[in-house]
C-alpha cells in the first residue's frame, strides 16, 4: 500500500495507545480522580461505537504506567511475573446468535471467558497455591540457575576433597549431563497436573482447565472460581479491570454479577476497581412492557448501578462522516489530492453521500485502504474516464457491505451479478410495466373498434341482402352479363353491390336496379368502405385515432426507457408505487427486485450510476481483448453500461470491436460508431440491431453520421436507400 509515513499507522484498525495526556484532556484528569477514590469502585465510560473509547483507556493505561519507572519491565522479563495494575477484558461478540441460546447459557460462556483471561494467561509459577491444573513451561533461567548452583557447589573444599581424583574432561561431561538431565526433568514436570477438589453448588468435581463441562454451564462461575480470583487479585498487583464490549451481548445480567464479584472482591481485603465500556443503551431493556417502565428508566438503573460514569465526547460527526473520508483518502498518495500527476480522487458528491451511510472509522479505513491497493493494481487506461475512481470506490463499498452477495458472484447466485447480466430483461420489464396502462387502453380500443366494426359490418350485410332479394325478386337479375339470384352467398351479394357501385353494366341495367331500389347518399361512401374491406365510420375513425396515438406514445415511451441509465431506471423503480414494482416483478426476478429496494447503500450506488455492468471490470481482470486500445474499451464499457454516446466513435480494431458487442448481447441503440453500422450493413446482421443505431441517430437528429457512412464507406446505393428509408419512417 502507498501511504505517507508519518500517517502509516492512521489503517491500522486497533486502539490507538499513542495519545498524549494533553490529547486526552479532560478524560485524564476525570480518570486520575476517580481512580484514586477509594469508594468508586464501578466506572463506566459511555459512549457510541467508534467514539475512542479503548484508544483512550490504552493510552491512559499506557503514559500511567510509563510514568511509574521502568524498573517493571526488567523484573517482569526476568521473572514473568505480571506487573501492570491494569487487566483489559476483551470480549468482542461479532458473531452472536440467540436463536437457540438461552439468557443463562450466554451469560455463561461470558463468565467462562472472563474467567480464562483473567486466571489462564498468567504465569502459573507467580501462583504456586492455585488448584487449576495448567501446563508449567520451565523457564530456561531457572533450569540453568540450578544447574550452575551444582556445578559451583563442586568447587566447595569438601566436595573437592571427594572429587580430587576428576580431571577437566569429566568436569565437561558432567556438566553436559547435568543439563540435559535438568531439562529433561523440567520438561517431565511441566506435564504433571496437581489435581484438587473444590465444594461447588454442583457437589465436588475436578477443577481443571475444561470450563466448558455441561455441569458447571449450570452455575455460577464466579461463584466456582471465587476463592481463585481472589488467591489471583491478592498475589498479583491488578487492581484495575477494563471490561470491553460487554455491551454487544446485549445482556445486563452479567453486569450484576460482575458487580456483585466486586463486592465481594472488596470485602476480601482487596482494593479492586472494574471499569465498563459501554453504549448509553445497555440497561435499556426492549422486553419490559411499556407500563411496567418509564422513560428515565435505563438512566436511573444505569446512575444506581455505577459509582462514576465518564461520558465520551463522540470524535465525529453523526450527521456525516465526509470528514472521516477526507482524511483517510488524503493519507493515500496514490490517490491523494497532492497527486498531481494522476489526480485520482474521488468526486465530492461520492464521499459526501457515503459519509451519510457509512460511519464506523474501521470500516472507512478498510475502504479506503482496499480502494488505494486496487487503483495501483488497475491498468491506468481506465481511469481517463472521470468518473473511473467513483466506480472503483463504489464497487469497493459494495464488496465490503455485501460481502455475501459479493462472494456469490463466482457461483452465479449474485443478486447483483444477475442484475448486471440480464440487464436487457430487466429493461423489458420496466418497459412492460411503464406501459402496461396504455397497452391495456390500446387493447381496450382495439376490442371496441372490432366490437363496432362487427355492429356495423351486420347491419350492412343485412341491409344488402335485403335489397339485393327485393332486386332480384323471383327470376334473378342480369348485370354485366352475370346473373345473379336470390338467396345467394354473401360473397355473390357483395360482388353485385361492388359492380353495381363501381359503375359497372348497361344504363339500362342500371336503371331497371334504380326504379326498384335506389341506395341513400348517406349510406353509399359506408357500403363502399366496406365491400372494399376498408369499413370506416366516424366512431371507428375517432377510436382508430386514439389508438394510433396511444402506439406513438408506447414507442416514445420505449424508446425514453432504452435512452435511460441503469441508475435512471432504478431511480424510476424506488420512486413508484407497490403496483408498478409488482408489474416489474412479474417480468424479472423478484428477489433481485427486493434486494436492491432494501439495501439502502447499495440502492444509492445503483440510482447513481457509480455501479453498473462495468463494475466487473473493477473487482477482476479485464475481461475484453487485450490488443483493442484504451479508447474502445472504454466504448464498449460504455455500451455495455447503456451509457449513451454523444459523439460519433471511430474504432481501429473494427471486427474485434463487433466480436465483443456479439459476446456481450447489448443494445446496439448505444454503440454509437459509424464502424460498427457499416459493419451490420456489410456483414447482413439483422435488422433490428441497424434499426436500433438508427434510432439512436434520429434521437440525436444527427444526420451526418448517415451521409459519413454513405460518403466514407462507398455503402451499396440500395443499402443506403433502405438506410434512408428506416431512418425517415
């Protein structure tokens, strides 16, 4: 990772112990007094996640203990004896499931936790009368300590007297001897456990190292173990414990009976004070009923239950975090503001935005550290693109938020993944549910206009027929050399009128029809219409106009829903009702719906575009022909994304351009080259994408992009008419 120097450890995710007292100020002073106040002997420092909590303890801890000499050091590496007057607990719960957990058995597993850090990480020679078997590792002074003491004695004058007759050579060997038997005896005795018996309210049972042993889940712990903790507090000089994320169980009880061991702690003669980090919220209780409380309940139990409470002034912002993002990214010199060369920063839209959703400290770091290790390990081509570093830093936000989906991206169960591949059905979907109303009013139209016309197309036929008999009578009737009879087909009648309309036959004829029958001016342009099977009428012409205007607005309506981004589409999505998601969902997978509507970062990255199907291109290889140049992967990345053009793109490497477009199955509305329309039109692809670049030109009104493909490519003269003809109808 490229990061300054002097601000090296700012990703490091521990506490920090490196604070000065002045940096500490006021806490310090709070501190010093309410530790040398012999009645506090419960302290809690209250604070929200990330606020600096164990940074300040360490820190204090820390510059207390330096100030009380150095001479502890060297006696604890000599002897292992711990020499701190502090203990820090540590009991992080990231991984708490109480589904099948009861309160009791929880509080438990913290006991036995508690337990084991306080008494089994101590060196078991500093507590030679402790009755837990523990492992002894001899330490290699004390072995040899012993051993020099044998050699040494042989030099007194009696033992010299008796051993006058060794010379040198046996001295060595029995100097090797007796180390190597030293250790061996060391190493014989560091496994031989010294077993005892201890009353507990579960009868007698062997007190060894297996805390986790289904009888002792049953009681207490501190109970069990009392008269050790307090052989282990007497015999050591901790007088101090600091209790961390005791919160994030979510169990007050064990609370009380820490403070209850306190007590009793005190009682036995020892001066020991607990101190508790710790969220505002923990004596808060959600399964009380509400009138069985009152507001000022949780702060009441919390005042009662400590002797201080030192409060931490948050370190940031609640309402935003940008500042946060600032920092951490300016300690980045790749990616630094100071990098003039490359000026990859992050847009301030981006980390404004992301400091309303994403708080913690340790997450940002982590973010931002992955996001600086990425950027160098991307080829530089991708960043000419302004927007580039937005993309990466989105899709870095993505991997560490989603970590799940994320991973389920290489087994194809990727909510995100199938998104991103079946973003032309998922189009379709939102195309189908935008007109779904102006479908079903065109269908309406269409029954009604069919309705009216079946109406309209009897009555005319029994009209003619009846006229037609009248004309015929008994004997039929000539005209134009065909006799026609009565009781026909409706196709013979049909025939009759037609002639008859069309000006066909003798006047004579035509008068011998007239003196019998004469049709009405009214009706004559209607009969008309419908023996030539073009039935118009005034109702049927107004709901015909409808119609046809409903279809114009359909194909607008497309053709808008194709013009717009993924994040304008899912902009279009989370701004709809419940009925038009529904209609969506009928069309696409539902779960994928669901998922992008409520996960709130994820919805955000998507609306503004920072995550789209290039976002493959961020987290993994490249996966478009290598030999293509920055500029047309770029084109494809931009098409593949739906991201329209607004300039037209000549390409170099045309046909492994064409290939990439084939692999991808994009619409080519977006891939706005005139290369890559010559190449449809020479290669006969079909028509439907040359259709859809057409429309893309037309929305553009950008006719010199036809008269370049007609000029520069030579196009065959009636290609380029049916180009023309496509493009203006």
């Amino acid at each position: 990772m490229n990061i300054n120097k002097e601000n090296s450890k700012l990703f490091t995710l521990y506490p920090k112990d490196n604070l000065t007292d002045e940096q500490i100020k006021p806490y310090k002073e709070k501190l010093d007094l309410a530790l040398s106040d012999p009645k506090i002997k419960n302290l809690a420092i209250t604070g929200p996640y990330d606020s600096g909590k164990s940074s300040l303890l360490q820190s204090y801890f820390k510059n207390r203990e330096f100030k009380r000499g150095k001479i502890k050091t060297w006696i604890r590496k000599l002897t292992g004896k711990n020499l701190q007057e502090y203990e820090f607990i540590n009991l992080p719960n990231f991984f708490e499931n109480t589904e099948n957990n009861a309160n009791n058995t929880m509080e438990n597993n913290i006991e036995q936790s508690i337990v084991k850090q306080l008494l089994f990480t101590e060196n078991p020679f500093c507590f030679p009368y402790s009755r837990i078997n523990r492992l002894k590792a001899y330490p290699i002074w004390r072995v040899l300590s012993i051993d020099l003491l044998l050699f040494f004695s042989l030099l007194f004058q009696p033992v010299r007297n008796m051993t006058k007759k060794w010379d040198w050579q046996f001295y060595f060997i029995f100097g090797i001897f007796l180390v190597l038997i030293s250790f061996w005896i060391a190493h014989i005795f560091s496994k031989i456990s010294i077993s005892a018996k201890i009353k507990a309210p579960v009868g007698e049972s062997e007190l060894d190292t297996n805390l986790d042993n289904t009888e002792k889940d049953k009681t207490d712990l501190f109970s069990y173990f009392e008269d050790e903790l307090i052989y282990y507090f007497k015999h050591s000089l901790v007088r101090i414990v600091i209790f961390e994320d005791l919160d994030r169980f979510n169990s007050p009880q064990i609370f009380q009976k820490l403070h209850e061991l306190n007590e009793n702690l005190n009682q036995s003669g020892i001066r020991i004070k607990f101190i508790y980090t710790l969220k505002e919220s923990v004596f808060y209780n959600t399964n009380v009923k509400r009138e069985n409380s009152y507001e000022n309940k949780a702060a009441e139990n919390k005042s009662k239950f400590f002797d201080y409470v030192l409060p931490i002034f948050p370190l940031h912002s609640f309402q935003n975090s940008k500042n946060k993002w600032y920092k951490a990214l300016n300690c980045c010199d790749f990616i630094s503001k100071n990098n003039k060369e490359l000026s990859l920063y992050p847009s301030k839209k981006l980390i404004h935005n992301l400091g309303n959703y994403i708080f913690d400290n340790r997450e940002i770091l982590t973010i931002v550290s992955e996001l600086d290790i990425f950027a160098q390990k991307l080829p530089m081509d991708m960043f000419k693109n302004s927007n580039a570093i937005d993309k990466l830093l989105a899709t870095i936000v993505y991997k560490n938020i989603y970590p799940n989906d994320f991973e389920d991206i290489t087994i194809g169960k990727s909510k995100i993944d199938y998104l991103m591949k079946n973003i032309t059905k998922f189009y379709n979907a939102v195309i189908y549910a935008n007109s779904n109303e102006i479908t079903a009013k065109i269908n309406s139209l269409n029954t009604e206009i069919t309705d009216i016309n079946r109406q309209i197309t009897l009555s005319i036929r029994n009209y003619l027929n009846t006229k037609y008999d009248q004309i015929c009578g008994t004997y039929g009737f000539i005209l134009n050399g065909t006799h026609y009879y009565s009781n026909t087909d409706m196709q013979t009648v049909n025939n009759f009128w037609k002639s008859y309309l069309d000006g066909d036959g003798s006047i004579e004829q035509r008068k011998r029809i007239s003196d019998k029958f004469e049709l009405e001016d009214n009706k004559k342009s209607q009969i008309a219409s419908y023996l030539n099977g073009d039935l118009q009428t005034f109702d049927i012409l107004k709901l015909t106009n409808t119609r046809d205007n409903l279809k114009i607005d359909l194909q607008k309506n497309e053709s808008d829903i194709n013009a717009k981004s993924l994040g304008q589409i899912i902009d279009l999505l989370n701004k709809s009702d419940d009925s038009f998601q529904e209609k969506v969902k009928q069309k696409f997978n539902a779960s994928v719906i669901e998922y992008i509507m409520n996960t709130d970062i994820l919805r955000f990255l998507l609306i503004n575009d920072y995550l789209d199907t290039t976002f493959y291109d961020y987290i993994s290889p490249g996966s478009f022909n290598s030999s293509l140049s920055a500029e047309e992967r770029e084109f494809l990345r931009n098409v593949e994304s739906r991201n329209p053009t607004l300039s037209n793109i000549k390409l170099v490497h045309k046909i492994k351009v064409l290939e990439e477009l084939e692999n991808l199955e994009v619409d080519y509305f977006y891939a706005y080259s005139t290369d890559v329309l010559y190449l449809l039109c020479e290669q006969n692809k079909r028509d439907t994408k040359i259709q859809s670049l057409l429309n893309h030109i037309k929305k553009q009104k950008d006719f010199e992009f036809l008269s370049t493909i007609i000029d520069d490519f030579n196009l065959d003269r009636a290609v380029a008419i049916k180009l023309l003809n496509n493009l203006f109808t």
